[in-house]
C-alpha cells in the first residue's frame, strides 16, 4: 500500500494539469470567501464567523467539487493508456488490480485535498472578517454537510475513474462527463414534465440529480428547511421536499460501488 500510495503521489505532483486545476479550484472556492468577507466589513449585520458560516463556505464548492474530482480522476489516470505507463506498471510486477487500487487511493486523496482547500480557505477567512461566532466550531448538521459534498465528490470521481479504463483517453472521458450532466438534465425535465409520479420519482435517483440534493444545505439543516417552507406557504408555494440524508448517502455509495466495480471488470478484461 505505501509503495502505491508514493508512487500515486509522485505521479500527481509532477503532473502540471494537477497543479492548475487545484489552483483554479482554489481561486473559485477563494472569490465568494473574499466577497464575504468585504460584506462583513461594510454590513455590521453581515457576520462572517464560525460555525454559522460553515453552509455559506461549503455551498461555494457543492458545484464545483465533485466536478473538479472527476476531472482530475480523468486527468490522472486516462493519459496512462496512451502513455503506456500503466502497461509498464504490469510489466514492473503490479498486477491490474492493484494499479487500479492505487488510483482509488488516489481518488480518495483528490476528495480529501478538495474538502481540506475549501474548508481552509473558508475558514481562514472569517478569521480576517469582524464580528464572533456562536459556541463551537462544527456543529452536526455541518459534519453532516461536509460528508454530503465529499459523498458528492466521490460518486463524480468513482465515475471518473471508470471513464478512464473505458475511454482510456483524457479527452473522450472528459467529453462524456461534461455531456453526460446536460443530457441527465435534459432528460430529468422530460420525466418531470410527463406528469407521472413514478418517473419524478426516479429522478431524485439519478447521478448529477443526487449528487445536488446532497450538496443542498437545506438538506442537512432541517430548522433552515422549516423556516423556509413556512414562509413559501404564507406565499402560497409549495414546501421543498428532500430525500433523507442517510437515503441519499446509501445511493450515493451504491453509485460509486457500481462505477467502481465496472472499472474492475474493465481493468482487469483490458489488453494493456
């Protein structure tokens, strides 16, 4: 496991596309945390702190991270078809399952080092912003939040992953993830719009669809849900309904066993 794990590592740090993606997530996740903080500076209401702030800081990255995830999975990995590295790693003495479990270990880097970015960079700018926090410093709903867009983040990777033994070239697997999230779109309305209950049902179900119920912060802050319901129906809307945190993390982790597992199949069938 150590040997792969530094093997993994030192073939990421010396990757110049691994650099510029975490940068540009980095900056992404660093511009609504700057803007917060120049709101709390000009609006004495506008408190910046912890743990209060924590959906406000995980929110800027539910649409981004598990996407940055995948994208850096494809990045990673496919190029190692085309550069023949992954079949010398066969030749060197690992087997393919073991190639592709440095890769998993990878991908569970990758989740980690984006949810670290996001967390540091917004926390550390309440520190430069006025104003003080309520007692404690994660409360459960925020833990319950974090593990929603790592959740995120892993379903969009393990797919990732899969791309990348399937295409077995960057550009493809990069194409039918980016595809894959207008088409769902496309087709959700379409179930949506039929007026069966069924199939809206199943779209809660679908990849992208689950992947931002779990990165809703309504989701995990029931009080916040309970407020905002009460003043839709004042207005005469109907209250948002969510699928429950456990329910939405056990399809999540069934997705990403899938797309795992179809990855084995295809590593362990591919003629390197």
């Amino acid at each position: 496991m150590w040997v792969l794990l530094r093997i993994e590592w030192l073939k990421a740090v010396k990757r110049r596309a691994f650099w510029v993606a975490m940068a540009a997530y980095a900056a992404f996740t660093a511009i609504p945390a700057v803007e917060r903080v120049r709101n709390a500076h000009r609006d004495s209401n506008a408190v910046h702190a912890l743990p209060e702030s924590w959906p406000d800081i995980l929110g800027a990255a539910t649409g981004l991270g598990p996407i940055f995830a995948g994208v850096l999975m494809i990045l990673l990995f496919a190029p190692e078809f085309s550069w023949r590295t992954a079949r010398q790693s066969v030749m060197d003495g690992l087997s393919k399952g073991a190639v592709l479990g440095g890769k998993v270990m990878l991908l569970a880097g990758l989740v980690s080092l984006l949810m670290a970015t996001t967390a540091l960079i917004g926390a550390g700018a309440t520190m430069l912003s006025p104003g003080e926090g309520g007692p404690g410093f994660v409360r459960s709903s925020d833990f319950s939040y974090m593990c929603g867009l790592a959740l995120g983040m892993l379903v969009f990777g393990c797919a990732g992953l899969m791309l990348s033994v399937h295409l077995r070239s960057s550009g493809p697997a990069l194409a039918v993830l980016l595809l894959y999230l207008f088409a769902e779109e496309a087709v959700a309305r379409l179930m949506v719009g039929s007026g069966i209950e069924v199939l809206r049902d199943v779209t809660e179900f679908l990849p992208f669809s689950l992947v931002e119920d779990l990165g809703e912060d309504l989701v995990h802050y029931p009080g916040v849900l309970a407020e905002v319901n009460a003043d839709r129906a004042e207005l005469g809307l109907a209250p948002f309904a969510f699928l429950e945190v456990r329910v939405l993390a056990v399809a999540a982790l069934t997705y990403s066993a899938f797309f795992l597992g179809r990855a084995f199949l295809s590593m362990r069938r591919a003629d390197l």
